[in-house]
C-alpha cells in the first residue's frame, strides 16, 4: 500500500533522501517495517518531484517498475539538488492499472501529491464524491485508481482557495465516512510547506534545525523521529510542526481540529 516521504530544507542531492540512508524509500520498497497489513512489497512502480527553484514549477520523474530495477536513477538522484522533495513507491490495489500514470506524485501548478492507502469499496463507496466534481476532472484523471480521485477531489478544493490543511483534512473526512476502513495517508506540499495524514497507517515526522522531513517510516536511526498520531494531520516547515485532530463526523465535534500533540518550532 504504498510508502511516501517529503523534504524541505537546504538544498541537498536526490540520493541523500532517496537512496542513501540505511532505511531509504529504497529500502522500504523491498524491506517495509511497517505496512499494517497492507501488503509486503512496494514494487509497482516509484517516482518523485522536486523543485528546481527560482519559483520554477516542480519537475517529475515517474515509472511504473520496481526502484530499484531502475538503471537510470542512482546517477540521476546524486546530479540532482533540491531543497524541497516529494518522492512515493507503489504497492498497487488489485484490479488497478500498473501504469507511469498510476504511480506518486500527482501534480498541478506548485503542487506534488501522494496517497498511501485504499479508499474500501472502490470505486461504488465515492460514487457521490467523484460525481461532485466537474466532468473535466474525472475525463483527465491521471489513472483510473483511488489515489488519482483523491488528487482530484483535494485539487478542486485547492482550486477555490481552501488553505491546504483544511482542505487535506476535509478530503480525509468526506472519503472516510463515504469508504469506513480506507487508509488514507495523504501527503502534500508546494515546496514551502508539508500536509501530511495518518489515517489507520503509519507515518513519523523528523525536523531538525532548519529541515523537516515526512515518512511513511523513520529513513535512519535519529531519536527525534515523532509518529504522527493515527486520525491527525501533520503541518510542518522546516521551523514549525503542528499536529492536528481530523474530525471525521464519527469522532466527535467537540474535537475538531484540536491540537493533539503540542506545536513545536524556533
């Protein structure tokens, strides 16, 4: 079911994040610690987006087959530099294409998006969710997977102007009363910020001096990795992370959207 990560911070070498440390996304395609019963290994497919900087748009690498059968990658993660990553391997739902376009990250304007679930019941338990969205959308989905409607579904929201946490946590919300039991670790960013979820899944959260870095599982052996709660939302910059409470509609509204681990920043 998938593993994702996200970087911001001073600008370093793809591999340094992708690759090099000793429980890399590489690593947890093959050698997962933590799938929750979601399966074993991550191999259809892999990619990554990152920024180029000058407020330049973000660039994209995605294919559908193993990382690590990819001959073209360790030379082209250590000649490239960013100071701000998305980067996702793939265990796809059965009965969902293994195609480039099925693979993370999702993209539009300063956006890269990832998705480490299933939406339960596919595709009849969000009927009613996709039917909302304007015809366009549906016609230009990446791929017909649930990780691709959930792009849509959180991009029309982006559209009109939700500020990204709240629209992250309400596509959480929507789909997880629509599809009880999906897991929906969502992670998205704009090269300035990271919105991430854990929603009957793993994910930990590591910031140091002036860096943050998300995962689906700690990459290294660092004490300052933080899981995130399951059922919260993680904001984080490379000098502030904020935890948040999803309110789902079963969980009560006295909770919503309150803090569930204290803020920390300089």
């Amino acid at each position: 079911m998938c593993r994702h990560l996200g970087y911001l911070g001073p600008t370093v070498p793809i591999s340094a994040l992708l690759l090099d440390p000793p429980h890399s996304l590489l690593r947890q395609s093959y050698a997962p610690k933590d799938m929750r019963a979601g399966g074993t290994v991550n191999v259809d497919g892999f990619g990554f987006g990152w920024y180029p900087g000058n407020d330049e748009p973000p660039v994209r690498y995605r294919r559908a087959t193993p990382i690590w059968a990819d001959e073209n990658l360790p030379a082209l993660a250590a000649a490239t530099r960013t100071g701000a990553l998305l980067a996702a391997v793939r265990s796809g739902t059965g009965g969902m294409p293994v195609v480039d376009t099925a693979c993370a990250p999702f993209t539009d304007g300063r956006w890269l998006f990832s998705h480490n679930g299933v939406i339960r019941g596919w595709p009849g338990s969000v009927r009613e969710l996709a039917g909302a969205l304007p015809v366009e959308d549906l016609l230009t989905l990446d791929a017909p997977t649930d990780s691709a409607l959930l792009w849509a579904l959180l991009r029309h929201r982006l559209r009109a102007g939700e500020a990204p946490a709240d629209a992250v946590a309400a596509v959480v919300a929507a789909v997880a009363e629509a599809a009880p039991q999906s897991r929906l670790n969502l992670l998205l960013t704009d090269g300035a910020v990271l919105v991430g979820t854990a929603w009957t899944h793993a994910l930990s959260v590591l910031r140091k001096e002036n860096s943050v870095l998300v995962a689906s599982e700690p990459v290294d052996s660092d004490e300052g990795w933080l899981p995130v709660p399951d059922g919260s939302l993680v904001l984080a910059t490379p000098s502030t992370v904020d935890f948040r409470q999803i309110d789902d509609g079963r969980r009560g509204a006295d909770r919503d959207h309150a803090p569930s681990a204290p803020r920390t920043g300089r």
